[in-house]
C-alpha cells in the first residue's frame, strides 16, 4: 500500500511539475538562442561593414541585445551614417536598428 501511495505520489508530481520543467528548459534554450541570433547578427554586420568602401574605413561600433542592433561612433559624414544603418537593417533577424551615431566635423 505505502508502494502505491510512493508511485501515485511520483506520478502526480510529474504531471503537475512536467510543463513547469518544460517551460523553464524552454526559458533557458530560448535566452540561449537569442545570444546566439545577436551574436551572429553583430558578426554578419561587421563583416559587412568592412566589405563596403564608405562603411570599412570607419569605427562605428555594432551592438545587438534581442535583434534590436545599436550603433554607435564618430563619423564626418551623413552618408557613411545612411549607409550604415541601411546595411544593418539588411541583416535578417534584425528586428530594429538604433543609430547613435554622431556626426563631428
């Protein structure tokens, strides 16, 4: 009888804690993916950058935290700026591009 009570018990727990584990193990694997997506993103935007003759030889820093990229930097230019963001926003799984970037003469 105390066996039965151990296994409905078990089986109880299990199927009111599963989904919460579930969703927890999702939590998790969802925050990791996201990294991964902003990293790759950061990384396709820079190597892009550097392959475009306004853009490459500026330092604009790239930025991204849940598809949202930011750049930022000094440039003497509102098209190195323009060109800039137009490549950023070309990058797919950006969601949205925030230019920081300051214009210094």
């Amino acid at each position: 009888m105390k066996n039965k009570l151990i296994i409905l018990m078990s089986i109880l727990g299990l199927v009111v804690l599963g989904p919460s584990i579930m969703v927890a193990k999702a939590s998790v694997s969802s925050n990791a993916e996201t990294t991964i997506d902003d990293t790759a993103i950061t990384a396709k935007i820079k190597a892009l950058f550097l392959k475009d003759d306004l853009v490459s030889t500026i330092k604009i820093h790239v930025t991204t935290a849940n598809k949202v990229v930011v750049l930022s930097g000094d440039v003497s230019n509102q098209a190195v700026i323009d060109r800039a963001v137009s490549i950023a926003k070309e990058v797919k799984g950006v969601d949205k591009v925030v230019s920081n970037i300051r214009l210094v003469e």
